[in-house]
C-alpha cells in the first residue's frame, strides 16, 4: 500500500515539478506579488498621511500673549496677520497655497480671565480654518487642536495626570509586536494557505476528470483509498510550498505595510513556537486540500469547481476574522471547530499565549477531519455516477 501512495505521490509532485511556469505561478509568484503589493501599499499610506514638506507658518489674527509661549513649546510657526486679511488667507488655504489660519478675539487674555462658566454667556470663541485635503494643513489641525484642549484644561485645573512624565504605558515591545501579530497573520495566513489549495487541487481531480487521465487511473489495481491519500499528500506538499512563499512575502513586507509599527527586530517567537505553528499550518493544510479534493471530486468541469469553492472563500474569511475579536478561547472544545480552531491556534502563538492541550485538539480534530474527507474522497471515485457523470 505504502509504494502504491508514494507512486501516486511521485506522479503528482513530477507533475507539478517538470513544469516550470506552474512551479513560477504556484509558488514563486504569490510571495514576490504579496512582498511588492503589500511594501508598496505601505509606502502609499506613509506618504499619504505623513508629508515631508515643512508646513508653512500659521497664520494668527491677535494672537494673545498667554498663547505665544504655548506656540513656541510646541514648536509651531507663527505669523501675525491683519483682520483685513482673514477673507484672502481662507482663499490660500482653499487653493493650497497655504496650510492654517487662527483668529482669536482681540482681547482674548482679558475675556478669559473674566469669563463665568455660571452666567450663561458664550465662552470666547477661537475660530481656526484649514484644508482637510492638504496632509500638512490635516496634521497642524490636530496638533493645534490639542494643543487648545490642554491650555483650555490648563485654566481650571485641580489635579494633575503624570505630572512628571514617567512612562505609563507597561506594555512591552515583545506585548505590542505581538498583539500586531496576532490581529493580522492568522487571517493573513488562512486566506494564503486556502488560495494555495484552490489553486491546485482542482486541476489534480477536475482537471484529470476532464482530460481522461483519471478514468484510467481508476480502472487499474490501485486502491482508491490509495490514490485519494497519495494525490492529497503531493497536493498538500505544494500547497505549503506556495503559503510558505506567500508567508515570506507577508513577513517581509509586513513592517513597510504597518508603516514601522511593526519591527522585525521585535519579534521574540521560540524554536518551540514555530513548531507548533508548522503543524497547525500543516494539518489545516491537509484539511483544505481533502475538503478542496472532494468539491473537485463533485465538480464535472473546472469552471464548476471554481464556483464551488468561491462562497468557501467567503467562509475561510469570515472565520479569519475571529482572530482579529479578543483573545484565544481556553476551553479546548472550541479548538474542535474545523477552520476556527487553526485561526485561534494561531492567534494564540503569534500572541505568546499557548496552550498546549488546545493545540494538540486543533491538530487532532483537523486530521480527524482530513480522514473524514479522504473516506469521502475514497467513496466518490469508487461512484462511476460520479466520477464519469457528463
């Protein structure tokens, strides 16, 4: 039986191997077209939401005294313009020409000080005009708006918040390379790993369907049980040499994508936690590659096939997203849901948080699963009805 499987599996693999534009599309392309989508696309955002140009002085209209050492803290440019030039100045910010205007009230200090909260009366009012649109007058919107809500804190102030500017925030890099991690790479990886399985366990069942060669497979001594094993081995094989190059290409380009939020150098997963990480990629991709196998099985043309599996698509990535919601579950019944389990596996070792009981149920369900679909498998190419249906 063993010979029979690696015959089926040597088939398969020379297949795939011998041909080079398959081994360019299936394995290389995916990984360098992720790399130079995901880094470009990192670099688009970067420059769209971060200018290299240094913004042009803001523009104020009687500007206060108690706001000039504010402005200086800050490190924002000012000039001072005449009331007579507000309408022009809005011109220039509309046209891009420059980036903001403030107008304060002319005896800004004085109203302040004596202002009521208890009267009524409206508050002095600080009008500030900029362009949304322009990424330099944007930021100066957000740093000048801060900078208001402070002062405006400033002048009731009771109590102080860190006054002396230790850092409050405990988390780790190790912690916040790892939530990133965790939030993106099983979706990520999921998505990768089925793409691969659709993209070749069609042609391997449909596609032999169609070209005859399958039919006279099946009429020889071969057991079907081995043929279905050996074709989801080999397939399973190329489909982890493809999320392998797509995995790669996620990895390396992931920190332009995060626009530095993410650094390679804060990442701290073990020899033990790539372990499990491999057999948790590995059983779901035998899972995916038998589920894939019996649609295929089902399909009589390869259009077919392909409508089949598109709404699974959908599924694979609805699921994907749990990994995005919270943390792991504990309870490992949860890990016995087929696709939700290797998204949580997963979610919990790029978060440092594993558990080993839960993994192993992940990895046990999904070749309990993979088996399941191989009966399956094993069963339809027995069915002439199904196998050599028009």
């Amino acid at each position: 039986m063993k010979s029979n499987i690696l015959t089926i599996v040597k088939k398969e693999l020379s297949r795939f191997f011998t041909d080079k534009r398959l081994i360019f599309g299936t394995v290389l392309l995916p990984g360098v077209m992720i790399f130079v989508m995901y880094s470009f696309m990192g670099e688009a955002m970067t420059s769209l939401f971060q200018s290299n140009d240094k913004p042009d002085a803001v523009s104020v209209v009687s500007m206060p005294e108690s706001m000039t050492a504010v402005f200086h803290a800050a490190e924002i440019e000012y000039k001072e313009v005449p009331a007579s030039d507000i309408e022009t100045i809005k011109g220039q910010i509309a046209e891009k020409e420059t980036n903001f205007l403030i107008i304060f009230p002319e005896n800004f200090d004085a109203d302040v000080a004596a202002y009521d909260i208890s009267s009524g009366k409206p508050a002095p009012n600080i009008s500030f005009f900029y362009n949304s649109s322009d990424t330099n007058s944007s930021n100066l919107q957000t740093q000048i708006l801060g900078i208001f809500d402070a002062y405006e804190a400033t002048l009731s102030n009771r109590f102080d918040i860190n006054a002396g500017g230790q850092n409050a925030d405990l988390a780790s890099e190790k912690d916040l390379s790892g939530m990133i991690y965790s939030i993106l790479m099983p979706l990520l990886l999921i998505i990768l790993l089925f793409s691969a399985c659709i993209a070749i366990a069609p042609e391997s069942i449909v596609g032999e369907k169609e070209r005859g060669t399958l039919s006279t497979l099946l009429v020889t001594p071969l057991r079907r049980s081995e043929l279905a094993i050996g074709k989801i081995l080999a397939l399973s094989i190329v489909a982890l040499l493809s999320a392998v190059s797509s995995t790669l290409g996620t990895l390396l380009s992931l920190p332009k994508l995060m626009g530095g939020a993410v650094d390679s150098g804060g990442i701290f997963y073990t020899a033990g936690d790539y372990f499990f990480l491999a057999i948790i990629i590995l059983s779901t991709a035998l899972l995916f590659i038998s589920l894939v196998s019996v649609i295929s099985a089902f399909a009589k043309t390869m259009k077919e096939a392909e409508t089949f599996t598109s709404p699974l698509m959908i599924v694979i990535t609805l699921v994907g997203v749990s990994g995005m919601l919270g943390s792991s579950p504990k309870n490992p019944a949860f890990y016995l849901i087929p696709i939700y389990n290797s998204v949580q596996s997963m979610s919990s070792i790029f978060s440092y948080d594993i558990t080993p009981l839960n993994i192993l149920v992940c990895v046990a369900s999904n070749l309990v699963y993979t088996l399941i679909f191989v009966f399956i498998l094993t069963k339809m190419f027995n069915s002439e009805k199904v196998m050599f249906s028009n």
